[in-house]
C-alpha cells in the first residue's frame, strides 16, 4: 500500500504545469496547419472517421484509403506513411495533403 501512495504522489508531483492548473494559458500553435483538426500527423484511420476529411485526403492521395493494404497502415500517420511509400507520398502531394486536410472543419 505504501508504494502505491508513493507512486501516486510521485505522479502527481511531476505533473505539468499546464495540466496542473485548468485555468493555465498555452502557447498558441505557430502556424494554421498545427492548428487544423487534421494534418500530416493525425492517423489515417483518424481520417477516414470524418467524411469531409476523407474526401480531402482521398482527392490529395488517391489510392490511399482504397489500397489493398489499408488496414495495416491505417494506424500510420501520412509523415510516417512516406518513409514506406517515398514514391507515391512525394513532398508536393504531402503539401496538397496538408493544404486540403487544413480546409475540413
């Protein structure tokens, strides 16, 4: 019983403090795309969830929902799709990507 009190008062110490105090301000996000509900970062399967957010990403990356090996990458993010699709995810199709998945609201 003594270790969980001290974990609990270990965690509860480390804590930041913007998670700490509700009433905390944060940094505003550096640019429009950090600040986008969806971007280069969010999960395809994040993605798909939203209809307005598919047909962006389906009309900047055709083929990527659809592919026959969808499921198995549906948990990766585009940056993090590209290191295995280099080819198809090129930086001008990731800037197309990233301007429409920035529009869904």
């Amino acid at each position: 019983m003594k270790t969980i009190a001290i974990a609990v008062v270990a965690a509860v110490s480390i804590v930041p403090a913007a998670t700490a105090h509700p009433g905390a301000q944060t940094a505003a996000p550096a640019t429009a795309a950090a600040a986008a509900k969806f971007n280069l970062d969010t999960p395809l399967q994040d993605i798909v969830a939203d209809a307005r957010a598919k047909a962006a990403l389906d009309a900047a990356v055709p083929g990527v929902t659809t592919h026959e090996s969808y499921e198995m990458f549906k948990g990766m993010s585009l940056n993090q799709l590209k290191a295995y699709a280099g080819d198809k995810l090129t930086p001008e199709v990731l800037t197309k990507a990233e301007a429409v998945l920035a529009t869904v609201k």
